[in-house]
C-alpha cells in the first residue's frame, strides 16, 4: 500500500566551512537545435548552486508500511562533488529539532533505510538520481528523518587556503495516526518604530503525535470591533513536541488608541483561535 506524497521546496544544506551556495535559477537549456557549446555557456552563465529535490517529503500512511523516494540532485557547479549516502531520524529534545545517527534511537526509522546506491557522484552542470526506501516500524514514536547526501570530497575555496565539505538531505515526515493537536502561548505584540513594523508573536508547541503545517491568520480589530486589517504568519513545520515562535509584521501604519488582535491558526482541518488586546500610543 503506498503513501500519498506532495512535496514544498525548502532546502536543507549544511557546510563544513564557511561558504554560501546560492538557490538554483533554472533548468537547462531543451532545445534539441542547440549546439553543445551553448549548452555549456548558459549553464556557466548561471550563478554556481548545488540543489536537491524534493527538499520535504509529507508521507501519510499507517506503521508497517514502506516509503519509497527518488531524489534528485543537481550541482550547477564548475566543481565535482562526491557523496555517501546516509540516513538520520529526526527526534525532539527540550522543544527543539536533533538528528540521530540512523539505529542509535529505539525504533528508528532511519536504521531501515535502503538506498540504490551507496555514493554518487555528480559532476559539474550535471544532475544524478537515487531511490530511498524507508519501513515505519510497527510502534515507533518517531515522525521525521532525513536522507542525506554527505559530502565526502572537499572543495577548494577561492583563494586556495581553505576547503570545504558540502552535504545536503532531503526532510520526510510521516503522519500515521489522527492524534493531532496544539498549545498556544499568550500572543505578544511588539510595538512599531521608525524602523520595525508592528509585530505580532505567538509560541506554539505541538502537543500530538503527528507532523503539522500551521498557517496563521492575523485580524486586527478596533475599540468598536470593526476590522482595520490582518496579516499572515510565516509558515513553520512542526515536529510532535516541538516549539516554535510564529511571527507577522502588520504593515500598516495605526492610530492611536485600543485594539485586539485575533489569532486563527489552520492545521489538519482544524483551527485554532486566540486574542490578545494591546494599545498604541
């Protein structure tokens, strides 16, 4: 039986050394009359980037299933890169994110990792492929792992004085029962300056077994309760036991005086809704 599987492209990239790689503009060139060396120049025109897709995986499915994955990556580089393959379980600890070497916790998913291939290689302006397969255990606490491509070979800076080490993974998350749910902390709005929007902050903690994707609305009402505007929150993922602080800058200059702000958060068809009141000055 297989999972349902959509994905959203954030990244997961880690350096050995200090050193941006800049996102991916575009595929390469198709056209099937261009020359070679066109090929060539477009592809170096372009700024250097080393992707891979998918970057998160959302899996639905039941304990004893299996996951199947192909991902793909990209080095849009002048440089080779060389990779092992690896998987890691993403647990929890004290409200924040931690990744486990694959058979160090108990159930882990990540210890049934199977890969196609056990390193790759991907040379400059090219692109390989390699299929993951991952067994959830018939009782496991764990919701989230990674499939890393760990770097191996290291990379020579600019100036030739340094190297670094490039590793990227690809986030799956798995949702296997309906146990979903929630805590809010108090909101907290942060007055505006000459230079800040108004912000409005809100801690959550999931407080279920499963992944959620919360997206937050926030809706500013006046003394009379009339609707004077609202803003969106930044979406966030969040792991079973994980606590993160949602933010919305509201753009719009206020008067002076008394005001609330109603605070709705979707997720998993259901909605959460909290208020909280503050005054400009």
């Amino acid at each position: 039986m297989r999972f349902w599987l959509w994905t959203i492209c954030v990244l997961l990239l880690s350096l050995a050394c200090a050193r941006t790689v800049a996102q991916a503009q575009s595929a390469p060139q198709t056209g099937a009359s261009a020359a070679p060396q066109d090929k060539k120049d477009a592809s170096e025109s372009r700024p250097p980037s080393l992707s891979l897709s998918p970057a998160v995986v959302l899996a639905r499915g039941a304990f004893g299933q299996s996951l199947s994955q192909t991902l793909s990556i990209t080095n849009d580089t002048t440089s080779e890169f060389a990779f092992e393959m690896a998987a890691q379980d993403v647990v929890i600890k004290d409200g924040k994110r931690i990744f486990v070497p694959a058979g160090e916790t108990e159930r882990s998913i990540a210890a049934t990792a199977v890969f196609s291939q056990k390193s790759v290689v991907v040379k400059p302006f090219t692109s390989a492929s390699v299929d993951v397969r991952f067994t959830i255990p018939e009782e496991t606490n764990i919701r989230a792992v990674v499939a890393l491509f760990r770097g191996t070979n290291r990379i020579s800076s600019a100036s030739g004085a340094v190297g670094m080490t490039a590793s990227l993974g690809t986030l799956i998350t798995f949702n296997l029962t309906p146990n979903v749910n929630v805590k809010a902390e108090p909101i907290q709005v942060i007055p505006a300056t000459e230079a800040v929007n108004l912000a409005v902050s809100e801690w959550m903690t999931n407080s279920g077994t499963e992944p959620i994707l919360p997206e937050g609305v926030a809706a500013v009402l006046n003394s009379k309760g009339a609707l004077v505007g609202k803003t969106t929150f930044s979406v966030q993922r969040l792991l079973p036991g994980e606590r993160l602080e949602f933010k919305a800058e509201y753009p719009d200059q206020l008067e002076p005086g008394s005001y609330k702000v109603l605070c709705s958060f979707q997720f998993e068809g259901k909605t959460l809704t909290t208020d909280g009141s503050f005054t400009v000055r």
